[in-house]
C-alpha cells in the first residue's frame, strides 16, 4: 500500500471521529438543557391557565362574599321574605352573574332556598351531587368555624365540576353570629373551557379537562406536573386539580410545541455540519501540503532509484536545493551515488 493511500486511511478516520464524538458531546450535553428550557416553558404556559382559572373562581368568590354579607340576606335566611327572592333571586339576575347554582342553607346544612338554571336559556336544570334536602352539617360548603371561613374553589358534582364558592352569612358589617351559608357556582362547561383555551394566546392548545388519573410510567414529574412527550414536535403537559375537599377534581392537559428543542436540535445540526465543513477544508489543505512537499518528493526519489536501477541515468534529477529533511535526504542521496560512480571509474581505470 501507498504512502498516500495510507495517509487517507488515517485522515479520514481522524475526521469521522472528530464529527462524530463532536456530535454525541453537543446531543449529550446540549439536549437535557433545551429539553428543560421546554420544561420551564411548558410549566408556565400552564401557570397561565391555572392563574386565569383562579381568577375565574375569585370573580364567583367576589360575588358570593358580596351577597353572602349583606343584611338582606341576612334577614331572608332567618324569615324567608318573598320580597328578597323577587328582587335578588331572578333568573335574569342568575344568568347575567354567569352563575348555574344559586343555594342558600341553614346552620345546619339544610336547603332554604335554591336555584339551578341554564345560564343560556334561563331554565331550570338538574345538577347531579346537589342533594335537594341539603349538605351534611360537616360538608365544607355549609360548615364555617369562624366568620372568616370560606370554601372556595373547584367540586365534582356526578360527572361535572364546578367552580363554587361558599360563605358564611353574616350582617353587612361582617358580624355574627353565623345564619348560614350561601353557595353559588358556575358549570365547568365547554364554554369556561374555551375561554382558558384562549389564555394561551395560541401558544399551546388545551387538549382535555378530564377526570384524575394515574401518571403515565413512561412520563417525567415535577413540581405537580407530568411532563409526556408524545411526538416529535409536541410536549403533552398534565396537572391534577384539587377540589375544596382536597381530593382531585379533574387533570388539565394541555400540549406545548416542541419548538425550543428544535430550535436546539437545529443549533446542533448546524454546529455539527460547520465542523464538518470545517474538518473537510482541513483535511484538503493538509492532503495538499503533504502531496506538495512530501508525498511528491518522496514518488520522485523512488522513480529516480527506479530508473538507476533499470540502468536509465540521468533521465530525472533528485531536488537538492530543498531546506527540509527531504531536501537533506535528496542531497546525501545525490552524494552516494556521485560517491559510487567515482569508486566505479576508480575500479574501472585501476583494472586498465
């Protein structure tokens, strides 16, 4: 084998394994710190949605405390006056507050008044978990140890959930004692889920508001999220919700575009093609020098003893004037043979 062929066997291998261990660094080392830019991302994508989704809750909170302080009402749980329900409880009242539930009970949890209606059509409607006699002396929704108590949040009802809020009801000065307490809430329907949808700005789509469930094995968790990646190009992102009981209410899952690991496999595509390039420009001016002033010499001085050899003198001259080791090699070279042709005419001449 060639002294070129063997040259190219150590420089290519050389480049293939610059690329590739550059390569598997940059994955190695870059990938985990884009995927968690995606991670840090993705959790505030769904900080964004859980900030609107309280605000959502606040605004029937506001409302509630509103009504549930307030000495009218603080009258109507104790006499039941027709004229407070004329002038208070209306459906029109009901569905311009946005709210489907609207229940007043005793101190001892039982219904005095309630009302459940379509906030689209003003009809009545029946919620599935609304016992119709009332709540247990011990459920959140009617049991406040203090003035100050309240439950607010989110609540299964059968299959549905609801954003609710419950207070006490006190005199319009905040005072006791305690008459009861005011429920009102507002379905968990297509239509608050759209509109959290919207809260993304488009930046990610709310996927599903579904019922609690098991983390996926094959999923990453952190700081109350779980993290899925279900394809190239998209983050699944779940969070489990608790009701005002403490227990999950429901999973909201939504989906992150992949785009800051993408962005990062492109940064590595690219570092990694420039290398190359790089590598391959290296390699060529490296294959250059070596032809032009070692490889080239060294095919010449092996011709020139070809050619001694086959008894063709003086068909190519040897490079004397190179400064290099090659130009040395050349020059003692030349002086061996000038060296032999003498002794051989010396030898000739003495045999006369």
């Amino acid at each position: 084998m060639s002294i070129r062929n063997k040259t190219l066997l150590v420089l290519v291998p050389c480049v293939l394994v610059m690329v590739v261990a550059q390569y598997v660094v940059c994955h190695v080392q870059m990938t985990p710190r884009f995927e968690h830019l995606e991670r840090e991302d993705a959790r505030h994508h769904m900080s964004t949605i859980r900030r609107a989704l309280d605000e959502r809750v606040g605004s029937i909170a506001r409302l509630c405390r509103d009504w549930a302080f307030w000495n009218d009402t603080y009258e109507f749980v104790e006499n039941h006056n027709q004229a407070y329900l004329d002038s208070t409880c209306t459906s029109s009242i009901f569905c311009q507050a946005g709210l489907n539930v609207v229940h007043y009970y005793d101190t001892q949890g039982k219904l005095v008044w309630g009302s459940n209606i379509d906030t689209t059509t003003g009809k009545a409607i029946v919620i599935d978990g609304l016992p119709p006699e009332g709540f247990p002396p011990d459920s959140p929704l009617v049991h406040h140890e203090s003035i100050s108590d309240s439950a607010v949040g989110l609540m299964r009802l059968g299959n549905q959930v609801m954003l609710i809020a419950a207070y006490p009801i006190l005199t319009s000065d905040a005072e006791g004692p305690i008459r009861g307490s005011i429920v009102q809430g507002r379905l968990f329907n297509e239509a608050e889920r759209q509109w959290l949808r919207e809260q993304t700005a488009g930046e990610s789509s709310v996927l599903a508001f579904d019922e609690p469930h098991s983390t996926d094995e094959n999923s990453e968790t952190g700081r109350e999220l779980s993290f899925e990646k279900i394809s190239r190009d998209l983050l699944l992102v779940s969070s489990s919700l608790d009701g005002i009981d403490g227990n999950p209410v429901l999973t909201l899952e939504l989906t992150v575009p992949r785009e800051i690991t993408s962005e990062g496999r492109n940064v590595i595509w690219h570092a990694t093609s420039t290398i190359t390039i790089i590598c391959l420009v290296l390699v060529a001016v490296a294959w250059w020098g070596l032809r032009r002033f070692l490889l080239r010499p060294v095919q010449g001085i092996t011709e020139y003893v070809i050619a001694l050899r086959q008894g063709v003198r003086g068909s190519r001259n040897l490079d004397t004037h190179r400064r290099d080791e090659v130009g040395v090699l050349c020059t003692e070279f030349d002086r061996l043979l000038t060296q032999l042709r003498d002794s051989e005419e010396k030898h000739l001449q003495s045999g006369h």
